[in-house]
C-alpha cells in the first residue's frame, strides 16, 4: 500500500513538472516572440524597422525640439546642418518618389524607409501619404517631423538596438530614442543653462552612423547598403578614423585625415577650434554638422532655391563641399603599351584616395562613378573615345563604371531598393583600393605619340532614373568632374600595368 501510494505520488508529481514545463515553455515563447505553434511573432512596434523609444512609451512630436531653437546658442551647428541632406532627408523629392513607389508596392516599406528619414514622423505615428498628390503620391508630416534628422533626432538617441536586429549588425534604424530635456553628445563636462546634458560614448563611434548607413531588405536580408560595414573593414577603422573624423570637419582637414590617419583631435589644427555653444568652453575641436558626402544634386537642383528661406540657410555651402569632397577622393594614372601591330591597350588606374568607404558608396546600384577616356594622335586627330554621356544624358553601356548590378527575383535588373535579391555584379572600389579601366584602339602608322585626356564623374543617379521618379525632362540630371588627366604618352613607350607590378 505504502508503494503504491508513492508510485501514485511520484506519477502525479510528474505530471505537474510536465505542465509546469508547458506553461513554462508557452510563457518564454510569448516572452520570445514566439506563437502558440512556435513561429515568430514580430514585437517591433515600428517593424520592420528596429527603432524603438526608451521604456517603449507613447509620443508626441512636441517632444522634439526645433531645430531653429537649437541654433539659438549652436548658431554655426545650425547653418552647417541647414540646407544638408540631414535636413533635407524628408523633403528630398527623389527619395519622395521612391517612398511613394514603395508604399504602393507595399505598404510596410513605410516604417522601413521612413524611419531613417523622419524618425520623429514614424516614432509618433504622424507620417500619412497622399495617393493622388505628385506623380507618385506624397508623403507629409508635422513641421518639426518633415525636418528630416534633425538636431533632437540625434541627440536624443541613447543607446542602439544591434543585437536584435535580424543579421545581428547595425542597420535599419537600430537606435533607441528617448525624447526629452536630456540632450546626450560627445563632451563630458558639457553644461547648459537649457536643457540637461550628459555623455554618449555612443556619439563618438561609427557605430552611431551605422544605425542607418547599413541598410538589409527587411525581407530577405540582402546587404543593399554597407557603408558602415565598408568602413568597418578598412584601414581606417584598423586606425581609429571614425565617420565622424571626415565628415563633421572641413574638406581641408577631412583630406588631411585621410592622408596621415590621423584623427583630427591629434592634428592641433587651430582651424578646428572654437566654442561648441554660446557660452560655453573652449574647445580644441568644433564638429561640423553638415555632414556632407558627396550628393550635390538634391541641395544644389531638385530643391526650388529662395535665399529668403532661413531653411536654406547653409545650402550653398554644402553644395560646394559636397563638389570639394568628390574632387580630392580619387586619383588617376594612365599606362600605355603595344598589343599586336596596330593594337594598343590603355589602362587607367584609378584608386580611391580619401573616401573611408567604397567608391561609390551607398545605394550603389543607382550611385554613377564612371571614366570618360578620349585619345588623339599627335595630329589633333581623335582616334578614340568612351565614356562620353549620350544626347539623352545617359552613360554609354560600353562606359567603365564603377557601380552594382542589381536584380529582382525574377532576375531582372531593378533600381528599386525593395526588389533587390541579389547583385549580379559589384564594381566598386574599396577605401585605399583601385580599379582598372581597360581600353583598346588602333595606332595609324607614323604616329609617335598619342594625347589621353580621362575623366572620372560623378553623379548620385542616372537620367532614366530621374525621369522615373521626378517626370520625363523635370530636370537635367548634372555630374561632377572628381578628377582629370591629360598625358601625352610615347606610342609602345610604356608598359602595361599589373597587379604584380602595382
């Protein structure tokens, strides 16, 4: 009887670790995400962006401050960051159109793209599209969410969200906001009569950047922007460069930094210093807030131009900047030889001097960097060219262009973001890299030396895809001359470059 009683005890208690265990299992799996049949459930409240704000409360968007506020005290923060495409990254109309292609293919790219383009906007729920407004449909906000990135944006931000993203990398808006009096940057003793302050190691690595400058379909997963990654495997990040060392300092510096790897705090350069806001300390290093790259086109066309608009306050210097940059990023060099008889071959070197990532970067499928190459013989005579852009403003097909190849699942070329599968092939060039461009022509006899003129351009997007977007011929797409050569080179005098040699 005492046996079977115990057997009965044991069998029961059994039993009850056995639903224990199920409760527990069901409870993780919601805790996890999971469902009642164990597939995931997304808890992003933004999906299928990973933004998220600190203790996941409700906000509004007179939890920001605005911009003009902020420059009130920051004034030279201010003008860098007026007119930029930080500011601009809502009301750019190209990237409007996309966003307006996107949101009609699906409808929950609104959160992905929208995210790092109006944070408030998407955050607060506040972002609504207009169908029938445009060619494509428009996108509008509140005042202070169609400020783009905005000076609150970032320096509310408090921490990053990378390791619950779905590859376990920066990217997709990973950051966490916590809007409110607390403003959070890089000086450790900052004090404000305004607001609270308090450091953010966060703000000081490119590690920040990368929140949004990696960007994988929220669908299958594709790289389709690594600008970040392509950073973080160089030989700048190998020497502590971070994102911010070139691109919150003047070009000036930027290429200086790029030259010796040299972090601008350790240049002593007395043009860096100043006051980082009214009233406050001395400081050996003042950030500009522009953040240029090299996108000339948005600030310097696409936007109607009013100098009695305080929000173009500072867009002519971006503009230049964004030229001064592309034109010191790279650099050329021409080698000529003898193939057979009248057959020579040119080769144009071209390497990415001072760009910390690749070149181009970005939404490289769409970005042009591309040789124009013309030779004349000693006679003015032309014998050859590639490269030129057509009467319809396009890049030739034969051009050696330094881009990706995108394709859909159908494996058709695309341009659109949200259709990437795959690329078929990727042709940029990595920071202190280089690439070959290859050319081959005919030498006429008695001809002793040949003149080649090569270029390399620059343009953020290609007339088609600016007819696409923005209307057939709403704008003349414009391109920036980064560098030039002119070599007159002795025919069959000079070797043709190898990677063994080079």
């Amino acid at each position: 009887m005492f046996i079977a009683c115990t057997r009965a005890s044991l069998i029961q208690s059994a039993r009850v670790a056995l639903l224990l265990i199920a409760v527990s299992s069901v409870a993780m799996a919601k805790e996890e995400g999971m469902g009642s049949e164990g597939a995931v459930q997304d808890q992003r409240r933004f999906a299928p962006s990973y933004v998220s704000i600190e203790g996941h409360r409700e906000v509004s968007p007179d939890q920001w401050t605005d911009p003009r506020i902020c420059g009130q005290c920051h004034s030279e923060q201010y003008e860098g960051w007026n007119g930029s495409m930080h500011s601009n990254a809502f009301r750019d109309p190209v990237y409007q159109a996309l966003w307006a292609l996107a949101e009609k293919a699906d409808p929950s790219m609104r959160n992905h793209c929208g995210t790092c383009h109006t944070p408030i906007g998407i955050t607060t729920k506040t972002v609504e599209f207009h169908p029938d407004e445009g060619l494509h449909g428009k996108f509008t906000a509140p005042p202070i969410a169609e400020m783009g990135v905005s000076c609150d944006v970032c320096h509310t931000i408090s921490g990053t969200n990378l390791q619950k993203t779905a590859v376990l990398e920066h990217g997709n808006a990973s950051f966490i906001m916590s809007p409110g009096n607390k403003k959070r940057a890089t000086l450790k003793d900052a004090e404000s009569p305004y607001h609270e302050t308090e450091y953010s190691e966060h703000h000081d690595s490119s590690d920040f950047c990368g929140n949004c400058h990696n960007i994988f379909h929220p669908g299958n997963n594709f790289p389709i922007e690594r600008t970040y990654d392509e950073w973080k495997y160089s030989i700048y990040a190998q020497n502590d460069i971070r994102c911010q060392d070139c691109h919150m300092v003047p070009v000036a510096i930027a290429e200086k930094v790029a030259d010796t790897l040299t972090r601008p705090k350790d240049l002593n350069e007395p043009s860096l210093e100043g006051f980082a806001g009214l009233g406050g300390k001395w400081r050996k290093v003042i950030h500009k807030h522009g953040f240029v790259g090299g996108n000339a086109v948005v600030t310097a066309v696409l936007n109607a131009k009013d100098k009695d608009n305080p929000e173009e306050l500072g867009r002519d210097a971006n503009v230049k900047e964004a030229i001064a940059r592309l034109q010191g990023a790279a650099s050329l060099k021409l080698y000529l030889a003898q193939k057979a008889g009248h057959l020579h071959q040119l080769k144009v070197k071209v390497t990415n001097e001072r760009a910390g990532h690749h070149l181009p970067t970005s939404l490289t499928e769409v970005r042009q960097v591309w040789l124009e190459v013309v030779v004349k013989d000693d006679q003015g005579n032309e014998l050859y060219r590639n490269g030129t852009l057509t009467e319809a403003n396009e890049v030739p097909k034969e051009a050696v262009i330094f881009n990706a190849h995108a394709v859909d699942k159908d494996g058709q070329d695309t341009m659109l973001p949200w259709e990437i599968v795959r690329f078929v092939d990727v042709n940029t060039i990595p920071p202190k890299g280089y690439k070959y461009g290859k050319y081959y022509f005919n030498v006429p006899d008695g001809v002793k030396q040949v003149t080649v003129t090569a270029k390399l351009h620059y343009r953020s997007f290609s007339q088609g895809l600016a007819d696409l977007l923005l209307g057939k011929d709403a704008v003349k797409v414009p391109s920036v001359e980064m560098v030039a050569v002119e070599q007159t080179l002795d025919v069959g005098g000079i070797k043709v470059a190898d990677a063994a040699a080079h």
